[in-house]
C-alpha cells in the first residue's frame, strides 16, 4: 500500500469542512449577525485548523524522507 498521499487527506477533509461551515454561516441570516460573538469558537477552530495542517506537513515531511 502506497502512502504517497495520504498527507494530503487531512487537508482535503479541512477543507471540505471549512467549505461548509462558511456556507452554513452565509446562508443562516442570524449567523452573520452572531459571528461577532463567536470569538472563542474561532479561536478553537483555527487552533485545529493549524494543528490539522502541521500535522499534514509532517506527514509529508516523514514520507518525503521515506520514514513511513
């Protein structure tokens, strides 16, 4: 099994999952209005979102440099 790609599916899933919540909040009028008081939520959200991404990078850092 070939694991040349499997750094990318963390990022595919992200994204998916940004994808829509922005579109859950666009499409809610109300949601626009209380994104202001959603600061921690956002603050969570990007700190997984960060998280998601190093830890892709090192994925494809360790199969770049065939560790895995």
């Amino acid at each position: 099994m070939k694991l040349r790609f499997i750094w990318a599916v963390p990022l595919v899933l992200l994204i998916m999952i940004n994808i829509g919540l922005l579109l859950f909040i666009l499409s809610n009028v109300h949601g626009l209005k209380e994104l202001a008081s959603l600061e921690l939520f956002i603050l969570m959200w990007l700190f997984i979102t960060f998280t998601i991404i190093f830890g892709a990078y090192q994925y494809f850092i360790w199969i770049k440099n065939k560790r895995m």
